[in-house]
C-alpha cells in the first residue's frame, strides 16, 4: 500500500505524542493505531507497525533516564533477557490460545492500580526497603509480564511500574524509568515476531519509529524534570482509557 506525503507527515507527528504518553506512562498505541486505522490501515498490519514505533519509543526513553542516572543498568541488565523471553513465549502462544478472558480481567485491575496510585500519596515518593531481590523479580515478575505483553498487551507499563514500586522499592521516577526499559525488551520479542511474519508496512512503520524516538526522549525528559505529580496524572488518564478501550472492544 502506499500513502501520500500528508499522511505520512500525520503518522510522524501522532508518534511523536505516542512516544510522548508512552514515555510517562504506557498506552501510546492508543494513540497511534486510532489514527493508522482511520487511514486505512489494516489492523493485524497496524497493530504491527506500532510495535516498531514502540520500540523506538521505550528506547529512546530508556537511554535518557540510564544516562541520567535513573537506571541502574547492571542491576536491570539481570530483567531484561527473562523479560524478552517471557514475551516471546507470550507472542508464540498468542494465536494459540484465546485472550478473551483478559478483557474482563485486566480494565478491573488497571482502575484498581490507578485509583490505588492516585489515593496514595506517599506511594513512590523515597526509594523504600526491597522486598525480594532482584534475582526473584528477573525469575518470576518480570518474565509474567513480558509474557502478558507478547500475549494481550495494554497496561503493560502500569504493571511493570507497580511491580517495580511495590517488591523492588523503587520511587516513582526509578521504577518508570526501570519500566520503560524492560517494556523496550519486551517490544523487541514482540517486534520480531512480527518482522519475522511480514506484517510491518514499512512506509509507515519508519515515520512512527522516528515519531517515537523523538516522543519517547522528551517524555523522558519531562519526567526527570517535573517527577512523580505527573507520572501520577498521565498513568491514571491513561489506565482508564486502556480499560475503556478494552471494554468497549468486546
């Protein structure tokens, strides 16, 4: 398929909001496959291509907060390979077995753990004693989401963030930082898989990748500046209307 100039011009400007959302909070796709599906685009392809802006996206995000100082990447070096593989294990069981149930599951968690960071407002404010080590969170937290990322997918950054807080604690700004970069791994399963079945429209695929990466280093930057307030905000914008979303889709 091709797409005129415009379109193409609109697909990079929207990515650019997307990776922005994403970067602070997750939900970019509900950005970016509204408007490619408005375009014509075909779900299985739009869905696919997103996957590519969302890995410039994370990336990008994830390489502003390490070098800032907000990742500590030897200790999350130890998530990232039992994230993708989770991810990957997720993506290959996705046509296999039906996801249905999830959509009934996943809107009641997502309002529960944004109401929950909403009324608490001391959560994520000081890094705070860990719960388990990290080698247990790379052995079994870790891995579920990224497979729950392959297999169904919204809200992972919420999870990943909550986790992340609550059995590893971290402070907000740490543990969003810490997300982004595990959610970038588990894009990348992801991403491969779908190279690997020719799904991506690259046309469209490369203005949402360079969309992204620009979004995804100015929401990275606006968290290091103005902190948890805002985290706080966009993740509750944005955990309700993934569940809006997935309940209206039944």
């Amino acid at each position: 398929m091709e797409y005129s100039l415009a379109l193409i011009l609109l697909f990079f400007v929207v990515a650019i909001i997307a990776g922005w959302v994403d970067a602070i909070a997750g939900g970019g796709g509900l950005v970016t496959i509204p408007v490619m599906l408005a375009a014509g685009v075909p779900p299985a392809a739009a869905i696919a291509t997103n996957k590519l802006g969302g890995v410039a996206g994370t990336f990008s995000a994830s390489w502003h907060f390490i070098r800032t100082g907000q990742i500590d990447f030897r200790t999350s070096a130890i998530m990232i390979p039992t994230t993708f593989l989770g991810a990957l294990l997720g993506g290959y069981l996705l046509n296999r077995i039906n996801s249905e149930f999830l959509t009934f599951i996943i809107p009641v968690l997502l309002i529960g753990f944004a109401l929950y960071f909403l009324f608490s407002p001391g959560i994520g404010e000081l890094d705070k004693k860990t719960i388990i080590p990290v080698s247990l969170f790379a052995g079994l937290p870790a891995p579920l989401i990224g497979f729950y990322d392959g297999f169904f997918g919204p809200g992972t950054g919420t999870f990943f963030c909550l986790a992340l807080v609550l059995l590893l604690g971290y402070n907000l700004v740490k543990s969003t930082a810490n997300a982004k970069l595990l959610n970038f791994s588990s894009n990348l399963a992801a991403l491969i898989y779908f190279i690997s079945s020719g799904s991506i429209l690259w046309q469209v695929g490369i203005a949402m990748l360079l969309g992204q990466f620009i979004g995804g280093y100015l929401g990275a930057r606006m968290i290091v500046k103005n902190g948890k307030k805002l985290i706080k905000i966009i993740m509750t914008i944005m955990a309700f209307a993934i569940s809006a979303k997935i309940m209206l889709a039944r």
